[in-house]
C-alpha cells in the first residue's frame, strides 16, 4: 500500500490566531516536490505559503478556499511517489478542489506568457472574482502598478459588461387571461454580489467582537494645530528624499503617540479580568487599506527609534501590505494601533477597538480654519493648518480622565515640534 502523509497546518505561537485557506497550487492528482509551495493560508491578514512536507501526487484535499483552518489540523494529503511513475496528472476519481475545474494536463507544461505571468500577480480577491465569472485576466486592462489588475478593474468591466444594451427581442403579447387592469409587476433591481474575502470576513467578526461583545467604547475629541509638524517637514522632507524615505505625517503621529503613551502608560495597556496588563514596548500599527481588506502592519519597539527610523519602517510596511507581501509576525503583538482616516477626507471619526489592545488613535483631514487666538490681551482670528484627533477607549481598562491626559499629551508633541528635531 502506498504511504499517505498529512499536510499539517502550521502552529502559531500568537493566542487566538485565525486562520482560512486561500488557494491550492496543486489539484488532486498533480505531482509536487518536497518542499514546493503548495498552498496559501489567510492568517491574521497575512498570505502565508504551506510547503509540501513530502514529494509525491496530491492525493487528497480536505480544506477548501474560505474554510477556518486550525493550527495542526490536516488539510490535505500527499501519497508518496517518484516523479518518474507519474504518468497522468489527475487521477480517475480524485476529489477536486470546488470552483476549479479539473483538466487533464500531459507532462510538457504550457509555455508562460505575459498574461499568464500577469495573472500570478493578481490577489486572491481578484482572483477569486475572475474566477466566478469566467473571466481571464487578458481581457480587463489594469490600472495598477505595472499594468497590474486591482479589484476596481474587475468591478468596472463587469458593469460595463451589464449595462451593454441587450439584443433586441419581439415584444411578448399580454396573456389572454391577466385583466387589463392588472399592475405590472416591480422588475428586479440590477444589482451584483462580490464575494468576500477572508480578511473582510474575519474584519467582520472581529469589530463585531470588539465594539457588541467585549469594551464599552468611549471617544474623546481635540483638536490640533499642524504649523509646526508642517514647518519641519518642509525643512527636512527633500533631506529624507536624497536618502530614498518618504517623510509622511504618520511618522509624526507615530513619534507624538510614543510620547503620549510614555506619560500615560495605561493607554499602552490589555484588559484582563484580574488586572490591566501594561506593556513597555510601544508596538504601533498602522491601519492600511489594501484590495483585500483593512491591514494592521505593527512597528514593533516605536519607542527605540527617531523620526528618520519610523518614517522608514513605516514607508516599508505600508508598501508590502499593499502588495501582500507582509510576514505574519509583521501584524502581531500590537499594543496600539493608530488610523490616519483624514486620508481619504474624513473629519472625524470614532473608530473601533483593535482587540485586545485597550484604545486606538483616529487622525481626522488636514484642513485650513479659522482659530481664535489670543495675541497682546486681544482675540484675533488667524488661519490655521488643523486636525481633529481621537481616542477611543475601552472604558473598562481606561476612564475620561487617562483619555483626556493622552490627548493633551499628544497634542502637546505635535504642536511644540522642534524645528531642528
């Protein structure tokens, strides 16, 4: 009898880590190498690879595309065999992976082309959308970096695939027994379905978690003035430039929020039932959109480095989370997480609990307005670069009082910026 071997799903050493299958790279029957990719895993918004553990046909697939998966449970199986015994690549009566068809393939493999090429650059969400309406990645035109296709792409051709005028058709006659006076019925609403993806899934379930079922949310709102963070980001930004660091606003976000949660450690802090546990290090994320979902990439030890060193750690993170590129420890162990909302136009925001962290930091648009100042004894109104900044918390670990002591503290950074820092 042919020995079988378990394709074991990895164990995590992160409490609580969750994770779906994504794809296989094999079928049921295609022979693979000892230590080949094999498939992905969407675990705590990162794609990981599995490797095989053993060279041999695919015999069997347990787990399929969006199903939970279990540190070290079996996922699939592998019968050991020489590559050279191989003869046909899907064997008779072998369980395929649902919504692949299965095809008979000889050994000479297909030579790569662009498209073929193109298409290993594409996320498992656009791949996962192509897939369901028969499309191939040759027909839609990609707008993103290096002609590559993004999630809007597939969305725009598919509507304007359904808004093309349909043939034209001989008018039905009225059935001879419906009464003239009959209404019509109400024609159905145009509408499409886009499947969601892991990360929106456990997005999902985790927000639900985190603001229904485990921290009463509180939120509290100030407001800061940017004139000197902007002052000395024009001073420094080309100097960074030449030495190829992009010099964000987030960096300074993320220097002013060390600052703040030094002075108020409680914020830096996890909810037990018997005591707040409060951290040393200053473990940042950064929440990233991407096509497939909100990210959380986490800048470990924020308060070793200076603003040169965050700016840099920042700039490389956000790169490969939108590129999917980020390891699994790079969104671990977080102990804050700050949202720059502003970013895409939002004033103000009460955004939810990164669990099992005890607040999160929202940074509303950067925006001219008018400030009353006090100048010689006098109220004078003068123009200012302003930001609405806030902190929600998780009452049970935090109160008003820490809330209101952090933001004063993180405002306080921002504004007394040093020209020269």
């Amino acid at each position: 009898m042919a020995e079988l071997i378990d394709i074991i799903a990895p164990e995590s050493d992160q409490e609580g880590t969750e994770s779906f299958m994504e794809r296989w790279f094999k079928q049921p029957g295609e022979y693979v190498e000892q230590y080949e990719p094999l498939l992905e895993l969407n675990t705590d918004k990162v794609t990981i690879e599995v490797p095989a553990p053993a060279g041999g046909v695919l015999k069997e697939i347990l787990k399929h595309p969006n199903e939970p998966v279990a540190p070290g449970e079996v996922l699939g199986r592998i019968e050991i065999a020489e590559k050279a015994q191989v003869k046909t690549v899907v064997g008779a009566g072998a369980k395929t992976d649902p919504g692949v068809e299965a095809e008979e393939r000889g050994e000479i493999e297909a030579p790569a082309t662009a498209a073929g090429e193109a298409a290993q650059e594409l996320t498992p969400a656009v791949r996962r959308l192509l897939r369901q309406h028969d499309l191939a990645p040759a027909q839609i035109s990609g707008t993103g970096r290096g002609g590559r296709i993004t999630l809007d792409d597939v969305e725009t051709y598919l509507a304007g695939r359904q808004t093309a005028p349909a043939p034209a058709s001989a008018p039905a006659s009225a059935p001879a027994s419906a009464p003239a006076s009959a209404p019509a019925s109400a024609p159905d609403i145009p509408s499409r379905k886009i499947p969601h993806t892991p990360i929106r899934m456990r997005t999902a379930r985790h927000m639900v978690e985190s603001m229904l079922h485990t921290a009463p949310h509180v939120t509290a709102v100030f407001d800061a003035d940017l004139s000197a963070v902007i002052a000395h980001r024009e001073a420094n930004q080309a100097e960074f430039g030449e030495k190829g660091v992009k010099l964000t606003y987030s960096a300074y976000f993320v220097i002013a929020a060390v600052k703040a949660l030094q002075a108020v450690p409680e914020v830096n802090s996890r909810w037990h039932e018997e005591a707040l546990e409060v951290f040393q290090d200053c473990n940042i994320g950064i929440a990233a959109a991407t096509e497939s979902g909100l990210v959380v990439p986490v800048i470990h030890r924020a308060q070793k480095l200076d603003l040169f060193g965050v700016a840099g750690r920042l700039q490389d993170l956000t790169e490969r989370a939108r590129e999917g590129k980020l390891a699994q420890p790079e969104v671990q162990n977080g102990t804050f997480t700050i949202t720059n909302h502003g970013m895409t136009g939002s004033l103000i925001a009460t955004p939810i609990i990164h669990q099992p962290q005890s607040a999160i930091l929202g940074i509303g648009k950067l925006e001219k307005r008018a400030v009353v100042a006090e100048k010689k004894g006098k109220d004078v109104v003068e123009i200012k670069p302003m930001v609405y900044v806030t902190l929600t918390i998780d009452h049970r670990a935090l109160d008003g009082f820490q809330a209101n002591r952090f933001l004063t503290e993180f405002v306080e950074a921002l504004e007394s910026w040093p020209a020269k820092a």
